[in-house]
C-alpha cells in the first residue's frame, strides 16, 4: 500500500533524537530495569532461605492451622506435615520477558510490573499438591514480612499472587505461585540437566526457554502444574504456553511484532490511566495484525503496520472477543471489559484508525503528519518533522487487507496462558 507520508523513522531508527520505540521501551540496562532486577533478586533470595528452611512453619501454630484446614483428606495432611523444606524455583513471565515492557504514559496512575512466577515441585496426591495454596501462600508471605519492611515495600494480598510495591519507585512485582508434580519436574530438570548441566537447570530455565528444540521433553504436563488461588485453592494454569505461542509469531514476523506490542500499549496507557483492555489482548491484536497482511510485514513501515494494528483492534473491540489463542474454549482476552468500557475504547480505536490515515494519505506537510500521530500517540513520539518523507512511496510494507472478515487465530496447545 502507497501512502504520501512514510512517519517510519518517527517510531524507530531515528538518530539526532530518540525514537517512539526508544522513549517508551524499558530496555536492560536502563534504570527501570535494574530496578526491577534488583528488587528480584532482594525477594528471591528471601523466599529461597525460608522455604529451603522450612522447619516448623507449617507444623506448629498458625501455619500448622492453616495447613490442616484447608487440606483435603488425612492422606494428603500427613505428607505435608513431613515436608520441611521446599526447594523453589522462579521464572520470570509477561511484558519483563515478552521484551514489550513500556514506560508509563501517566505515572500518577500507572506502574511498571515484573511477574516472577514462584515454582514449587511438589508431590501430588489426586492430581493436586499435598500442601493446600493457603499454606503456600502464608510460606511466601513469612518470608517476606521481614524483607518488605527493611526496605519500606509493602506487600498486598491478591487472589493468584503476592504484590509487593516498591513504593515511591512507580513499581510492583506480582509473585504468582504455582505447584509443580514433582515426579514429572523431575523428569524434566533431569532432560534439562543433561543437556545444559546443573547450573543453568537450577535457575528453573526447564520451563524459560522457548526457543529450545522438542519442548515436550522439557515441559512439564500442562495438568501438572496448578496455579495457587486464595478463593478456589488451585487452578490449572501454564503461562509458558502463551509464551510460548508468543515467541512463535514473533520469530515468524520478525522485530517489528514487539515493536507494534510496545506502541499499542503506549497508546493505550496514553488515553486510558485503567483499563481492563490487557497486554496480553493487545499482543494477540497485533499479531492478528500480521496475520491479515497479504505477506510478512517488513521492518522499515511502523507507521503502515501500525495503521493495520489499528484497523484490526476496532473490529476486535466491535465482535466483542479477543480471543485466548491458547485455550480454545476459554473465555475471550477482554471478557473484564465492561460494555461502557468497550463503547470507550472502541471510539478510541476507531479514532487511532482515522488519525493513522489522515496523517499518512491526507497531507504533504510533514509538520501536519508528525501533529496527528502525535495527538494519537502523545508527546513520547518525537516532534521531528524532517524525518517524515512526504511523497507517493514505492514501499510497501504488504497490502493491508482492510476488510472486516475474521480470520482464524493460530492454536498451539491447550492450556491456560499466564
């Protein structure tokens, strides 16, 4: 597709000044990053030396109360109670490892997060752990009463994890728990072991790596690991399958799928301080995006790409389902979007959509197109209107199919996406 302004270099590549991708990417190294290392690496070691050491914990007192009320049959309560310590692993999840982590737009109201699933290899008995998650969870939090305090975190308690904010630092890290069977995680560290030897297989990079050949032999059972839930005790729960997934599109379209997943939610998180609208909707919008190019998308037209993304959104938004790419049955990506929500956001899209195509067909001042996108995308898109060529193009970053049809996500599995 031809347009009058090419906008590309505003979004990437832009030399004097930092690019759109450059202002709102929180790369390693940068200070947001190491924030949020740090702050892991501070939680991990605590959570590790008190599980490792369990001793009493959940054997006397309060522990040993919460344990025995909330397990299921005697069976189960005495292989718990002989348990007396707990040999952790963590794996790292969402945006931190998607690569598509941005700045807040409003930080008055937003947050950088970092996932850090804790991994329990665990016995099972009746396809779930012998411990019940309200033991676990009261483990985890134990073990970080002391560390939250010293450096005047705090932690909140939600229903599928432990949130601690590193207040006044515009930051949380969310800690997940899951269980793992112990006989299968086994099998598979063992597989793991041998290929890489024990260091790497110790950090829990069994269940990291996507881009690792036969990842049957270095998976564990998608019903064998159990995500801990305060209300309903275990859910089944895999976000490796996502990521997975994820990291299939992303080497099949190449650096500009991330790319896209960064400027979307940048545009999201510049018109909307909440919303129920989830990153992971978002991805799965633009890799629908590429998935209706007549080609694979290339690397020098953000701003088309990024017009296609916008097309695709407001007909997602409209149908009413995002659908979990994963989980053929699950419920949609944006099932939380509330009908008054959606009649926002789909105003908003249908906006984004008129204002990528005002700034790339309806004008040949360069000054005009670097205004709209930046009244789309906000002040972060840099005001620099010689790097916008206006001319007929002779790129082309595929044919965007622009019609409403829907076209069938891609399946891979079936379990659920973290």
């Amino acid at each position: 597709m031809s347009t009058l302004a090419n906008a590309h270099p505003l979004f990437s590549g832009l030399r004097r000044t930092a690019s759109f991708n450059k202002e709102v990417h929180i790369q390693t190294g940068d200070p947001e990053d190491k924030l949020l290392r740090n702050a892991r690496r501070t939680l991990r070691q605590a959570i590790r030396e008190r599980l490792n050491n369990l001793g009493t914990l959940l054997t006397e007192g309060e522990g040993n109360k919460i344990r025995i009320t909330n397990t299921d049959s005697m069976s189960a309560a005495a292989k718990g109670r002989n348990i007396r310590a707990l040999d952790v692993r963590f794996l790292s999840q969402g945006s931190f490892v998607y690569e598509t982590l941005v700045r807040p737009a409003q930080p008055e109201h937003q947050e950088i997060d970092l996932d850090d699933g804790i991994y329990i290899p665990i016995e099972f008995e009746g396809g779930y752990p012998v411990l019940p998650s309200a033991a676990l969870f009261y483990a985890v939090e134990s073990a970080l009463g002391p560390v939250v305090k010293e450096n005047g975190w705090t932690f909140e308690r939600k229903s599928t994890c432990v949130r601690v904010t590193l207040t006044g630092e515009g930051a949380h890290i969310d800690l997940p728990l899951f269980a793992v069977n112990q006989e299968d995680f086994n099998r598979v560290e063992e597989n793991f072991r041998g290929r890489v030897g024990l260091l790497e297989s110790r950090e829990a990079a069994t269940l990291n790596d996507s881009q690792i050949k036969d990842r049957e032999s270095f998976r564990v059972g998608k019903d064998l690991i159990l995500l801990a839930h305060r209300e309903k005790n275990w859910e089944q729960s895999d976000p490796k399958a996502f990521q997975d997934w994820f990291e299939d599109c992303a080497a099949r379209f190449g650096p500009v799928l991330r790319r896209m997943c960064r400027y979307l939610k940048a545009w999201r998180d510049e018109h909307f301080a909440e919303s129920h609208l989830s990153s992971l909707a978002l991805m799965v919008v633009c890799v629908e995006a590429c998935e209706k190019l007549d080609g694979e998308p290339v690397d020098n037209r953000d701003d088309l790409l990024m017009w296609a993304a916008a097309e695709t959104l407001t007909s997602m938004l409209k149908s009413g389902m995002i659908p979990n790419p994963i989980v053929e049955d699950a419920p949609p990506l944006d099932a939380k979007v509330t009908a008054e929500e959606r009649a926002k956001l789909v105003s908003a899209a249908e906006t984004l959509d008129e204002q990528m195509d005002q700034a790339l067909n309806a004008t040949h001042h360069a000054q005009i197109v670097v205004n709209r996108l930046r009244a789309a995308y906000g002040t972060r898109l840099p005001d620099e209107p010689d790097a916008v060529a206006v001319r007929v193009s002779d790129q082309t970053a595929a044919h965007i199919v622009r019609e409403s049809k829907t076209v069938p996500m891609p399946r891979v599995g079936s379990s659920v996406s973290g």
